[in-house]
C-alpha cells in the first residue's frame, strides 16, 4: 500500500488536460469524418461513432483524475448550476475546451493536404457538427437538448452522484465514450449530434458559421444543465 500523499492537480495541469481532451476529440473523430468524405477510410456513421466514443473513453480514463475530464462547456457549466464546481474554474475550463478544438481544427485543415482531402474538409466545413435531413431549427435544438440531458444524466449517475460508491474511471469512460457512441448513431444524421459546444466552435471559427450554428451551443448547455439540476433535486 503506498504512503505517499497524493499531490492536487494544480490549474495548469487541470487547464491542460481539459485542452488535450478536446484536442484530441477534435482531431480524431474529425479527422476520421474528413477522411470518410474523401473516400480514404469506410465505415460511414459507425466508423465515426466508435471512433468518437473510444477517443473520449480514453481520453476521460487518463484525465480524469487530473481535471475531471469534463472536455465540454456544457457539462462544465451544469456542475457550476448545481454547485458542484466554482465558476472561476468552469470559465477556465470552457476557454481551453475550445482553444482545444480550435486548435485541433487548425492543424487538421493544414495537414490535409491532399486535393481529395481538402475538398472533403471545405465540404464538411472541417467535420462541423451539423445535420443533413433537412429538420426545421426547433427539431435539431430539441433533439441536442436531449442528447445531452441524456449524456449529463450519465454523468451525474457515475461521477457525480454524492452517495455512491467511487467509480472507477475506467467505468467512467465507458459509460460516457459509449453513450457519446449511442447517440451518435442514433440521432448523428439529423443534427450531427454534437453535445458539445467546444467540439462544434472550431470548425465553425475555422471553416465559416452558419445560421443554425448557435443551437450547437445553446441546446447542450441548456439539457446538461436541465439533468444536473433534476438529478440534484431528485438526489438531495
């Protein structure tokens, strides 16, 4: 049994690893989407959904004993709503989530060099988060809503509820990769199924916005505020 203290995570290291999950959330499941358009990987939706959840599963595994691996606004911003983080910290984390991504977004468009690849990125406003059947505005921002109810909801039960017993975080990143997966594949082509206003701000900063874009960023604050504030309710 180790005798060593355990050392607090200071703000750079809890700020970095916050921005290297976005990071790397951007890059890879970006990445794979662009790839797909270009015709150099297969798989469709489903490629996009595992690859999508195995990075964020991982991603959670290795940071969150650092940060917490929230590596979305959202989910940083409902645990402020129910008193769970201070606000100074959720200001910090959203402001590297998505210099993560953008980040991410940058170095994607500069090293898809390839014609094939770089129409695919402009035609994907490089891998933005945005769906393709035609739904009215109401429909795309009710469904992100529910989305991430459902992904906050998760997260409350797993890493959040007080009476619990520890999880560990390897339980963790698979609960929440694979519910990331789930919805994808179930609502992916009908809003891109974001969840996550720090994945879908770079490719908007980077490949042009869009007049729907800002139910990327209101939909999931408002659903993962909704599920923490009624799992708090219903847990205190």
């Amino acid at each position: 049994m180790s005798t060593t203290t355990p050392i607090e995570p200071n703000t750079l290291e809890r700020n970095l690893a916050e921005a290297l999950g976005v990071f790397s959330l951007m890059f890879v499941s970006g990445g794979v989407g662009i790839m797909l358009g270009a015709g150099l990987a297969e798989g469709g939706l489903l490629m996009i959904a595992i690859t999508t959840g195995l990075v964020l599963g991982i991603a959670v595994i290795s940071a969150a004993p650092i940060s917490g691996a929230q590596f979305n606004p959202a989910v940083s911003i409902a645990l402020s709503v129910i008193g769970k983080q201070s606000w100074a910290r959720t200001a910090s984390y959203v402001t590297v989530q998505c210099l993560g991504c953008v980040l991410a977004t940058v170095l994607l468009q500069n090293i898809m060099q390839t014609e094939p690849l770089q129409q695919a990125g402009e035609a994907s406003g490089w891998a933005a988060t945005r769906g393709s059947a035609g739904l009215s505005v109401s429909s795309m921002l009710i469904l992100e809503m529910i989305g991430t109810f459902t992904l906050m909801w998760v997260i409350c039960r797993v890493a959040v509820h007080p009476r619990s017993q520890p999880v560990a975080s390897g339980t963790i990143g698979f609960a929440v990769g694979g519910t990331v997966a789930c919805l994808i594949l179930a609502f992916g082509p009908l809003t891109g199924m974001s969840l996550n206003p720090a994945r879908s701000i770079g490719p908007i900063l980077v490949g042009g916005a869009e007049a729907t874009d800002w139910i990327y960023g209101i939909g999931p604050i408002v659903g993962a505020s909704l599920a923490a504030l009624l799992h708090h309710r219903v847990q205190s």
